[in-house]
C-alpha cells in the first residue's frame, strides 16, 4: 500500500466521504434473537467471533490511517468472554462504542467493567420501548427489566451509557414515556439514539423496516470473521447465508488493503454521501 | 457449497448478491458466466484475476487460432468439461474445424499431415508437454517449437497454457457448468458435448 494511497483514505475520512468510526463485528452469537436483527443472531448460530489480538492490531492500523474512533458490534459483543480487558485494551488506542443488548451486566461481568469507567468507553444499550410488554415482544422475554437493572449498575460505575432505540414506527406517546424513562437512569437526551428498521437480515425475512443499500447507507469500515464491509449493516445474514451485496473484500489484514478499496469505491464511483439519514 | 453430484461446489453469485466492486459485471442484464460468479465470493481475487485471465488467454501476438488450439487441447489434457466446451464453441468462430476440434479432445497426440501445418504440429506437441508433462519440456519438442516462435510469443504462449490450467482446475474443482449458449454453438456445429468432453 503506497502512502498515496493511504492520503486518499485519511483525506476521505477528514473530508467526511467516509465515516471516522472503524467498526468489527465481534463476533455473531447472542443470547437474544430479536425479530428485526441484521445477523440472524441467536443462541445457537455460529460464533465466528474476531480473535480480540487481531481487533487491537486492526485498531492500532486504523488509527494510523485517520480513523478517530471505534465501534464494537455483534451478536452480543459481551458473550465474548474477555470483552471487558478487550475494550480496555481497544480504548488504549482510540475512543469506543460498544453496542451490548444490556442483559448480561451482572456478577463478575461487571465487577470487570469497572476499569471502564476511567476510560473513553461508551455501552450502547438497546431498549425500544417504554413499557416491558412491548419492548420484549421484539426483543425477547426478560429483557426490558434487565436493561432497567444494568443502566443504573453501569452509570453508576462511571461509565458513558448510550440508548438506542431501533423504531418500526414511531409512537409519540411511547417516545415521551422513554425520554422520561431513560433520563430517569442517568441518561441524558444526548445519548438517546432513535433509527428506524433496516431491512435486511431477520427484519428482511419478517418483512420489517425500510429497504437499505450503498444508496443509503453511508460508508463507514467495517470488519467481520466474513471480511470487511461497506457499512455495519452490511455483513447481514438471511437464511443463515452472509449478504455480500455490500462486501468491499475478504482480506481484513492489513486494514490498508479494505479501507483503500472503500476510498476508491466512495471516490471513484461517483458516490457522494448519504442521502438518508435514517439508518446513521 | 453444495453435495449434489452434478450441482456446481459453491454458490454462484448472482447481480443482488454481487460484492460492491464486482457488481459492474452484472450491469444491464449481463451474465458474466460462472467463473467471474465464483470467484466473485472474493472480490479483490475477481479484480487481480480477471484482468490476467483475460490478457493471457487473448494474447497480444498469437492468432486467435493458435490461441484456441493451445487452450482447447491443455483443457482436453486437463480434462476439463467446462473449458473444453466454452473454448471449444470460441474455437470454432476462431476458423477451427469441428473436425480438428474433436481430435484436439480425443486422446493421443495430434498427427501431423492433416489440417495442421508443420508450425501447429510442433505447437500442439509442446502443449502436451507443458499441460501434461511432468517436469522440464524435452529439448527436442522445444527446439521444434522455437524453429517457428520468438522468445516473446514463446513467453504468450507458456502463460496461455499456465493460465488455462490454473481455469481447468479451478473449473472443475468447483464444477462449472458450461452455458446453454455454448453448447447451442457447439450443436449448430453438429457437436455433441460428450464428443468433446467426458
């Protein structure tokens, strides 16, 4: 990789074209199965997780290349045994978000959170709905009061909590009531994030959310077992069967050799952003 | 990947699934065939191996006769069904003979005195040499083939047979199969499949 190369993916990151966030899916598992996931991800599908010493690698690369920030998906990130020492050792490197279905915040586990709480790390908790009834009707039993129960224990160890709230369709009076509620854990309007349902994996299946392609999507590296992707809803799973409608290339080692490829795919295909901001 | 005896051994990739820097293959209706639908599974592979494919299985020297005499006997050797059938539609539009095209797929070598002049002779003996041979290429067959080639077309010609080989293996590894399009050429010849390909 030449260090022309590498200029044109720093300045498409400076200039916008690509997202400033590098994301890895952690691995694909979950002890949820929710009815709109992207990944088909439950209990009892393949792990085909990251070893945790590739993604601190990946992310020294990509801080060397310009990107600012990291992004940790999944599956459950946190099914991964050594998750908590891996976002220690992550945000050693740079800023994180890790995205976590909040549920397995307890005993040991978040005993070895607590380190966290010192450092740039952010939990992104999903929680749809005001009420338990139907927050877990999606999402699975149980569900809504265990993320009621893991908030609190997380902010209280300092560490930066985010709500995301992934919508079929907006109720006003719902969305009202879960401000009220997600202020009521500590968390302020800031860190609430509201998106609407892509369509894509399960949701596809299901016939759920809005359809979503390079049109509307925007571009931001994303690194799977599967190979690196041109958004974190591309490396989707219908019918147990990864998308590649949106893989950019297998090779996710060097990261130069994918995030090169996604800057001459946004530089050079007359790509010019995102036009929907619905899925960011 | 699949288990059925004659269903190719990997999923075909098709234009709704195609990688973001493949799906240029697919645009306007056009099917790009088999093996840019496999190797499609790994888009960096497609972009480095299709413009090598296409560069050394062209030439920028040798006739398209020659060409096609050279890929459709190392394929024959090879045993390969899908590049034995696909070059031997394209031999055909590239001025070779149903006749000679069977007997570049039965086996034994290729008898001079025919259709084949002197030059073709020494070429489709070094191709057996090169595709089926086992180490270095006998002096003699060579020696014969120099008597008629410059180094540079020597150099075309040794990559057109490395780079059928790595098709023909790659092919039928994976099962390819050949277009209707293909065979119908070959049919409108008075070609069988099986005169060709076992």
């Amino acid at each position: 990789m030449t260090r022309i190369m590498l200029e044109r993916v720093r300045e498409a990151i400076e200039q916008g074209l690509i997202g400033s966030r590098l994301w890895f899916y952690a691995n694909y598992h979950c002890n949820l199965a929710c009815a709109y996931c992207l990944t088909e991800s439950a209990p009892d599908v393949a792990q085909r997780a990251l070893e945790p010493d590739l993604m601190v690698e990946l992310a020294e690369e990509g801080r060397a290349i310009g990107f600012t920030s990291i992004g940790v998906t999944g599956g459950e990130p946190f099914l991964v045994p050594q998750m908590p020492e891996l976002l220690l050792r992550l945000s050693s490197v740079l800023p994180v978000v890790v995205l976590s279905n909040g549920t397995l915040f307890t005993g040991k586990r978040l005993e070895r959170m607590r380190p966290l709480g010192e450092r740039d790390v952010r939990v992104q908790i999903s929680l749809d709905r005001s009420e338990a009834v139907a927050n877990d009707e999606m999402r699975g039993p149980e569900n809504f009061r265990k993320v009621l129960e893991a908030i609190p224990k997380l902010v209280a160890l300092g560490i930066g909590v985010r709500i995301a709230s992934t919508l079929v369709w907006v109720d006003e009076d719902d969305m009202a009531k879960l401000c009220g509620l997600h202020r009521s854990l500590g968390v302020p309007d800031e860190e609430h994030v509201v998106r609407g349902v892509v369509r894509r994996g399960r949701a596809l299946t299901e016939g759920l959310g809005e359809p979503a392609g390079i049109a509307e999507l925007g571009p931001e590296l994303t690194i799977s077992a599967d190979g690196a992707f041109w958004s974190p809803f591309g490396p989707t799973v219908v019918g147990g069967l990864v998308d590649t409608d949106l893989l950019v290339t297998r090779a996710i080692s060097p990261l130069s050799m994918p995030a090169e490829t996604l800057a001459g795919l946004v530089t050079g295909s007359g790509y010019s952003g995102p036009i929907d901001d619905r899925f960011t | 990947m699949t288990s059925d005896t004659f269903a190719p051994r990997v999923g075909l990739i098709t234009a709704d699934r195609a990688p973001l820097t493949a799906a240029r293959h697919w645009r306007e209706g056009i099917d790009p065939g088999p093996i840019v639908a496999a190797l499609a599974h790994v888009p960096e592979l497609l972009d480095a191996a299709l413009p090598f494919i296409g560069q050394a299985l062209r030439g920028s020297i040798a006739d398209p006769r020659t060409a096609e005499l050279v890929i459709v006997r190392a394929s024959a050797l090879l045993g390969c069904s899908y590049c034995t059938l696909t070059h031997g539609a394209i031999a055909l539009d590239a001025d070779v003979t149903p006749d000679e095209l069977r007997a570049l797929c039965a086996r034994g070598a290729v008898a001079g005195g025919g259709s084949h002049d002197e030059r073709e002779v020494a070429l489709l003996a070094w191709v057996d040499e090169v595709a089926a041979g086992h180490g270095d290429v006998p002096d003699g067959v060579a020696r014969d083939l120099a008597a008629h080639v410059d180094d540079a077309l020597l150099v075309e010609l040794t990559a057109m047979v490395g780079c059928t080989i790595f098709l023909n293996r790659f092919c039928t590894t994976l099962r390819l199969p050949a277009s209707e399009t293909t065979l119908a050429r070959l049919a409108a010849s008075g070609i069988q499949p099986e005169e060709l390909a076992a």
